[in-house]
C-alpha cells in the first residue's frame, strides 16, 4: 500500500475529534439535534484549521445512515464514501477551477433533481472566494431559494473576498486558529500512534512552526520524520526547517540598535550560507521582536513563545532599546512583511527592511537633537572661573542649569517609560518638555496624545515628585496649527536631510526648531 500523508491519514472523521473549534462543532451538533438545518454554510478561517473537514463530517453527520445524528457512525456506505470522497449525492468541487458561470448554472440544473440515494444533496465548495461574480450571481437565486433536498457548504479563507450578498443568505462559521497547547497534543498523539520517538522541545518547535494549523504542523512533522527517521530531536527539526536561533536574532537586534549596516549584511550572509530561507528567517525575526516587545513592556513571561534557556538572550537584547523605539521598529519591519512574502529577491528584500531599521540609532540623535539635545551628554566639565570674565558667569550658569533641568526631566521620562512603558511612548513624542519651578509642561502636536498623557496624570506626578525631589505639578497642552491653515515648511539643510525625512515619514513628526550645537 502506498504511503499516505499524516495529514491526510489522521484527519478527523467526526465531530469529537475536531480539536480547537469547540463552538463551531457545538453549533452544528446542536443544530442537527434541534432539527435546524440551514440551506447553506460558510466555513471561514485560515489554511489547516479544520474548514473542509467540518464541512464533510457534517455531510457524514446529515446523511448517516442513522441520522441526521450528532456523531456520524462511520460505518455505514454511506459514511465511508463520503470519507472517500466517491458518494454521487456529496459532491465536492474545486472552485479554482470550476469558476465560470456555466459551471454554476450546470451544477444549479443538477439541484432540481432528488438524491440518488442519500437524504440530502450536498455541494461542499472549496476555496470559495475564487468564484468569479458571475458565478456567485448566478448561485444567487438557488441560495435564496433552494430545494429542500439541496444544502451547501462553502469553504474559504479569504472571507471578505465573498459577496455580501451571499453571505446574508448563508449560516456563517468562522473557526479560529489552533492553540499552540492543542497543537502540541495532536503532534503528541500522532507521534505516539506512528510509533517515533520525539522529545518535546522538537515536538513543541514544529507546533510552533505550524501557526495554528494542524495541516502545517503535521506536513512539518512528516518532513521532520522523513529526514531524522524513527527518532527525530529538536537538533533534526532545525536542521530540516533551517530554523534561525535566539542567538542569532539578539544579534541582528543589536546590531540594528548600534546601527551597524555592515555588520547585518554580513550576518545575514551567513544566513545565506547556511541556507536560510530568508522569508521563513524573516518571520521569526518579528517573533522575537515581539518577544522583544514584551519583556519590555513588562509582560508575563509565560506569553513568551521562547524556551526558558532564551529569555537571558532575549532580556539582553531588549535593554538596548526604549519601549518607544521597540513600537517604531516593530511597526517598521511588520509593514515590509508583505513585500518579503512576495519579492522574487527575498535575500534582498529582508536586507533593506534590516538596513531602514538600522537607520533609527540615527534618527534617535535627530530626536534628541530637535528636543533640544537634553539626552545628548556634550556638558563640559566646569572651568576655573577667570578674572577677566565676570560676566560670561552668570550666562554659563544659566546654561548649566538649563542644562541639569533637561537632564532631570530625560530622568523622569526614563522612569515614566520604565514603570509605564506606553505613557512613556507618548512623552517620547513631545514637542517641547519644560520645567517652570514646581510645574512640568508637556506639548503635544495632536490632541490624542495629549488625552492619553492627562489620563496618566496622577501616576506621572508621583514619579516626577521623586525624580526632581519636590512635588510637581504637570500640564499638558496641544500645540497644533490651526484647520484648514497648512503648517509653513521653509527648506533648510535639517529638513533636506534624507535620515529626518525618514524620522517624518515613519513616526509622523516636524521640525519645531533647528539649532547648531
């Protein structure tokens, strides 16, 4: 007998052995036991996730021999064709390739016809949402009206690709991805039953790599079988998958926090050398940026889809960025995800996107330097006072104190993005941070940003009572220009300045002031 895929040989032949879609599979069971029956449904979710499944055990279920029943029996001919997918009265089509309308109006002519056996005539139609107009059009009629006898079952993954109009006369289903803990338990089970021996990081890697989807993860798993044999190890799984490391990505994020162009060119040559699938490489650098994301923002660490050995690496990493920086970086690479997923030069495209991130060490000196260089340590050690310059004093006074206040308030920025990482974004993004005696002044370009810091208030208060040692009092403010009156944009060399152009086209922001330091 021939060799038959995991997925194919394990996939759930009733209702109890779907796994994940507990509401969907309650709805339908149900349904069934109430005698409600819907002329038509829509499976909607993403690859691997049990839609075209669902729909043939609820053909098994309405047709069984002893139903309609809540579990199909799996015995009886009727049952067993449809699993194999020979039953004349449960007809599944492809409609990749069955499009057109005459298509449609072929199969709406069969419809007027009784079941050659069965109790009802089903069409289970996948990839639904590559029906031209037409066709839906011309199933229009049929869904609003069929004949008793005559159900549908539609199946996509591209939900909003479906007319609205079709999906106002059909019963919708959405199943959601799979857990990674359901995951890992089927991988378990399947293993078990196929006799191999598998320890559970290697299982937990593949669950991982499946990203809810069951197909995936055991189209992986066979993979994985076919290299390692009948003892597969988490060393096997990386090999075959060319899984990019903790190690390997702490050290593309510190690169990009040094801004080290060559340095990522050349660990991304040695990705290649290694045989790195750049797009595979490229989604588990977004991983641990989240990964990055929430160590920073001080989330629970059992969130971390990480092995307890990774988090030091991950820590490590994240402490050479702000919050605030992590969010803009994050957000940088996630909108080149699309364009990596589909440039023919892969290789090149995830340089460019880790070549732009890198640029931010730059644009946080930009930063620093339109917020009036308070973050930037260029004070000079004080001079012996000279007698020939009585009054320059008084002047370089002033200037060491402005210069201690907004060292004190990058302090109490600092804290606030420790304690209350999101707040602490929003004060990144200020126009101006002044202090005036016991009062800290805040302004914002846009008003829901200043909402945002208002709310916060109180919490920022305190913290700032401790930073500046006496209790203050913060304001804040919305500096924008008026509507309808367009914000003059004089040229001038900073603002020609392709890195600040890049800083207004990423992170929204102008130029308030220009200075030479």
């Amino acid at each position: 007998m021939s060799y038959q895929a995991l997925a194919r040989k394990y996939r759930p032949q009733s209702f109890s052995d779907v796994i994940g879609q507990e509401t969907v599979v309650r709805t339908l069971q149900n349904a069934i036991e109430g005698q409600r029956i819907h002329h038509a449904y829509l499976f909607a979710g993403v690859r691997g996730v049990g839609k075209t499944t669902a729909a043939r055990i609820l053909a098994k279920a309405l047709n069984c021999v002893k139903g309609p029943t809540a579990e199909p029996c799996n015995e009886c001919t009727i049952c067993r064709e449809i699993t194999e997918g020979i039953d004349m009265d449960v007809r599944e089509i492809d409609a990749a390739t069955y499009t057109g309308v005459d298509n449609i109006r072929e199969l709406r002519d069969i419809t007027q016809f009784q079941p050659a056996r069965d109790r009802n005539r089903i069409f289970i139609i996948d990839e639904a949402h590559m029906l031209s107009t037409g066709a839906w059009n011309a199933l229009l009629k049929i869904l609003e009206e069929p004949p008793p006898h005559v159900i549908f079952m539609f199946a996509t993954t591209e939900i909003n690709k479906v007319p609205q109009t079709i999906i106002s006369r059909v019963q919708k289903e959405l199943l959601r991805k799979i857990t990674l803990d359901d995951l890992i338990a089927r991988v378990r089970k399947i293993v078990d039953a196929e006799g191999i021996e598998a320890d559970d990081r290697a299982i937990e890697i593949i669950a991982r790599r499946g990203e809810g989807s069951v197909r995936d993860s055991l189209s992986l798993l066979d993979q994985v079988i076919a290299f390692g044999g009948r003892s597969i190890s988490a060393a096997d799984v990386a090999t075959v998958l060319g899984l990019s490391d903790t190690t390997f990505f702490a050290r593309i994020a510190t690169l990009i926090a040094e801004g080290d162009h060559g340095g990522i060119l050349e660990a991304l040559d040695e990705a290649s050398e290694t045989g790195r699938d750049f797009k595979m490489l490229y989604r588990d650098l977004l991983s641990f940026m989240r990964n990055l994301l929430l160590v920073a923002g001080r989330a629970n660490e059992s969130m971390l889809a990480v092995a307890p050995e990774d988090l030091p690496a991950i820590r490590t990493a994240a402490e050479k960025f702000s919050y605030s920086e992590l969010l803009r970086i994050a957000n940088l690479l996630l909108r080149d995800d699309e364009t990596v997923n589909r440039a023919e030069h892969q290789r090149l495209a995830v340089e460019i996107a880790l070549l732009k991130a890198a640029t931010f060490p730059r644009l946080r000196a930009v930063e620093q330097e339109l917020a009036g260089g308070a973050a930037i340590p260029q004070v000079a050690a004080p001079r012996p006072r000279a007698a020939a310059e009585p009054k320059a004093a008084p002047a370089r006074r002033e200037a060491d104190q402005a210069a201690s206040a907004n060292a004190t308030i990058e302090s109490f920025i600092e804290r606030v993005q420790k304690a209350r990482p999101l707040i602490g974004g929003y004060l990144g993004a200020a126009k101006s941070r002044k202090r005036d005696g016991n009062k800290l002044l805040l302004t914002f370009a846009d008003s829901f940003t200043a909402d945002q810091v208002s709310n916060a208030r109180a919490a920022l208060e305190q913290i700032a009572a401790e930073v500046f040692g006496e209790p203050m009092v913060i304001e804040v403010k919305t500096d924008s220009p008026a509507a309808g009156v367009p914000a003059a944009k004089s040229s001038s060399p900073l603002r020609d300045d392709p890195v600040v152009q890049a800083f207004q086209k990423h992170l929204g922001a102008d130029i308030v002031e220009s200075r030479k330091r």
